[in-house]
C-alpha cells in the first residue's frame, strides 16, 4: 500500500522552521522552503513515521439566566 501524505501550505512550513531554528533542533540551511515539504515526506516515508499536526477542538455554550 503507497503512503499517503499531504503536505502542509507554505506557512505552516515557515512557522515549524523557524521554531526549529529558535529552539536549535535544525539550522538555517534546512530552512530550504523550496525542498522542505519532499525532505520531510521522504524521511517520514524512509521510517515508515507519521506525522501529525496536533488537533484542536473547540466549543462553546451559554447559561441560561436564573
């Protein structure tokens, strides 16, 4: 069975870098926008990983007075 993998927009991927880079997990040379969604789909692919974002869920409700 092929892998399925959806990469994320642009953004996302200028936001997780440059965490990266602050928190020093990576470096500025593997900031490569232009390559970075292919490098990140072939090591989680080459280690048969999953990679996730985290989920957020929401809600909301109102009192009734009294």
């Amino acid at each position: 069975m092929a892998p399925m993998l959806r990469c994320a927009p642009p953004q996302i991927s200028r936001m997780w870098t440059a965490t990266a880079v602050k928190l020093g997990v990576a470096t500025e040379a593997d900031r490569a926008l232009d390559s970075f969604a292919e490098r990140l789909r072939r090591e989680v692919v080459a280690t048969q990983g999953v990679f996730a974002l985290p989920t957020f869920v929401g809600a909301w409700s109102r009192r009734r007075p009294g």
